[in-house]
C-alpha cells in the first residue's frame, strides 16, 4: 500500500479551466514536496510546504499543505497547454529530504 | 542540476539474465538513490546509499541488489531480471542544504 494516494490519477481539461489536484496521507509528514516531470526527463522540483496550513503560490500554482501536515493540494488556475505533465507529490517523515516518499501520481493534460 | 547521466538510456534484455544500470553524477553528492516508476504507482524507492558502501534497502528491494564504490557511482543490479522488473528507472542525488533530490533522465528496461 503506498503512504501517499494522489486524485485524480489521470485529469484532461481545457485551456483556460481551474483544476485541484490531492495527494492523502495517513501518515504525518515533516515536509512535503510537489514535482512536476515531462515526457522522457526525471522530475523537477516545484515547491516544498513544511507548516501545517502553509499555502506557496508559484504563478498560477498554488500549494496548500493540510492543517495536520497529512495531506496537500495543488490548485491550478486558468490552466495552460505549458502545464501539462505528470504531477508527483512527496513527503519527507523526518527533517532533512534525504528520504521522500512519492504519490502515485496526476496525469494532466490540458487541451488547447 | 546535478550533472546526472544514466547507462544505458534503453535495454531490452530476456528473462533470467543479470542486468546492471549505472548513475554517474558529477556534483560529488553524498546520497544516491534508484527508483523505478510505473503507471499507477508513481515512483518507488529501490535502494538508497548515504556514502561509499554505505547502502539501505527501500520499499520495493527484492530482486535487486547495488553497490557504490565511488562518490559518483552508484549501480544497480538486477539479478535475474522477471517481467515484473520492466519499468522505467530513475536515479537521484541529494546532499544537505540542497532543497531537492535531483534526478537523470531515466532508463527504461523491457523484460521479455
């Protein structure tokens, strides 16, 4: 069983269109990261929350990490054909990210 | 980034043979990691190492072994390579007081 569940496991839009993306937990994490990876390259790294309530805003991105530091979402607004890709969360249970442990993953695509 | 190349890019290999991945970095980074990454699971922890022979077991170890005698290098093996290994396979790097793990681009192995 993995310790963080993402939804919607895949996510088709159209340009222009607000979406939210959760990544669940039972589990309570020191930080958690949200990573964002292209067609045939690794993921790169957007944003690391590590407050309980904590909101980053990245442009149109916008991360919230849950009061109880257990989940997070991503919350993308007017959403452009640049966005899309596979969107992974991770959770580090200690401090320091030299362990993460990684979402199933969002697959979004944004239809121009 | 951290200088990340991955050996080969793409294997096609057959049941039951050994197969060994490589991950050089240049950056001189004291942890290395091996993912594998499926549809639906996101990515996985295979094994980390945390310093020259120093190596630990991730979630999804089995059927898997890797060593690390060099800051740079860090190889995994597969054994006996099974169908369930086919996979993409990522290697990251990460050292403290760097926000992100950082990854290469990924091999993407096919167990016939």
């Amino acid at each position: 069983t993995q310790l963080l569940e993402q939804s919607p496991q895949f996510l088709s839009i159209q340009e222009g269109e607000n979406l939210t993306v959760y990544c669940n937990s039972s589990s309570v994490f020191s930080s958690l990261q949200w990573y964002r990876q292209e067609p045939g390259e690794g993921p790169v790294l957007l944003v690391t929350v590590v407050t309980g309530g904590e909101v980053k805003k990245l442009k149109r991105l916008t991360f919230q990490f849950g009061d109880a530091r257990k989940d997070s979402s991503l919350h993308i607004t007017a959403a452009q054909p640049g966005d899309t890709g596979l969107y992974l969360c991770a959770g580090a249970m200690v401090r320091g990210n030299e362990k993460l442990t990684f979402g199933t993953g969002t697959r979004l695509t944004i239809i121009p | 980034d951290a200088g990340i190349t991955q050996s080969p890019r793409h294997k096609v290999t057959e049941t039951g043979t050994p197969v060994t991945l490589r991950c050089h970095q240049t950056e001189n980074h004291r942890y290395m990691y091996w993912y594998r990454q499926d549809p639906g699971h996101g990515l996985r922890l295979i094994h980390y190492s945390y310093g020259v022979k120093d190596t630990d077991k991730g979630e999804v170890s089995d059927g898997y072994s890797v060593s690390r005698s060099k800051t740079e290098d860090f190889l995994l093996t597969l054994e006996s390579a099974t169908s369930s290994q086919t996979s993409v396979y990522f290697c990251a790097t990460w050292t403290w007081g760097r926000e992100t793990q950082y990854f290469g681009p990924g091999t993407r192995l096919l167990v016939l």
